[in-house]
C-alpha cells in the first residue's frame, strides 16, 4: 500500500506535467473566441431544417446546463457584437 507522501509526490508530479493552468487558460481561449462562431455556423445550418429562433433557444438553454447562465450571457453578448 502506498504511503500518503508517495501519492502526494506522484500527484504534484502529475501536476507539473499535465500544466493544468496552460489547459485552462486554452479552455477559455476556446469559449471565449471559438465558440461563438461555431454557434452561429451551427444555427445557419440547422436552421434549413428547423425556426433559427427554436434552435437559439434549445442551444442556449443546453449551454446554460453545462457552462451556466452567466457564460451563456457572455457568449450570447459576444455573437451579438458580431
């Protein structure tokens, strides 16, 4: 069995070469900056097939589940700044 200073050493080592911070900060390079236009691209194409206004809100309201309401505002203030 594994003492409690093995498993913390192997998980600050994990730490260092993982560079979660780098990974984070990519991540919200990527909501901010990607996302929106690949929502618009994602609306304008669905949007052949079903009401661009029901495809807004179901996207959004999925959104809102995963990323929060306040992220789902700041996205939707970015599209519209588009």
């Amino acid at each position: 069995m594994r003492t409690f200073g093995s498993v913390l050493k192997e998980a600050a080592r994990l730490f260092v070469i993982n560079d979660p911070l780098r990974m984070a900060g990519a991540t919200a390079f990527f909501t901010m900056f990607a996302l929106p236009p690949i929502l618009i691209i994602l609306v304008q194409v669905f949007s052949i097939f079903i009401d661009p206004k029901t495809i807004r809100i179901e996207l959004f309201r999925g959104l809102a589940e995963t990323l929060g309401e306040e992220a789902v505002r700041l996205i939707i203030t970015v599209i519209k700044g588009i």
